[in-house]
C-alpha cells in the first residue's frame, strides 16, 4: 500500500468517525426534545387543571367551613 492510499483510508476513517459523532449528537438533541415536549405536555395539562380549579370559584366561590360541633354555637 503506498502513502496516498493510507492517507486516504485515513481521511475516510477521520470522516467516518466525524459522521458518526454527528449521528449521535443528533439523537442526543433528538431525545432532549421528546423529553422537552413531554415537560411542556405536563406543564400545559397542570396549566388546564388551574384553569378549571380557578373557573370553578370564580363561578361559585367557596363557602365557609360548616361548624362540626353544634354545641360550640350554643356557648
């Protein structure tokens, strides 16, 4: 095998290495985003929950607390 030919395994094998590091930092960044989407789904389902609670006491706004013991009244 001469220099030219080495070199140019060389060269492929630096490219191959070069390309491989880039498809898995792709699917590193690929993953953070599935895993950002599932953070912003919870985040927009409390979000709706929050929504409901607050809808819900503008609508009918909580009644004060019932006395459990009747007798207390009476003193």
């Amino acid at each position: 095998m001469d220099a030219r030919t080495s070199q140019q395994l060389q060269l492929i094998d630096e490219q191959d290495s070069y390309i491989q590091s880039r498809a898995d930092t792709m699917q590193n960044i690929e993953s953070t985003i599935v895993e950002l989407g599932s953070i912003f789904q919870q985040l927009a389902h409390m979000v709706k929950e929050q929504e409901e609670t607050i809808q819900r006491y503008l609508v009918t706004p909580p009644r004060p607390p019932v006395s459990v013991c009747p007798s207390s009244q009476s003193l």
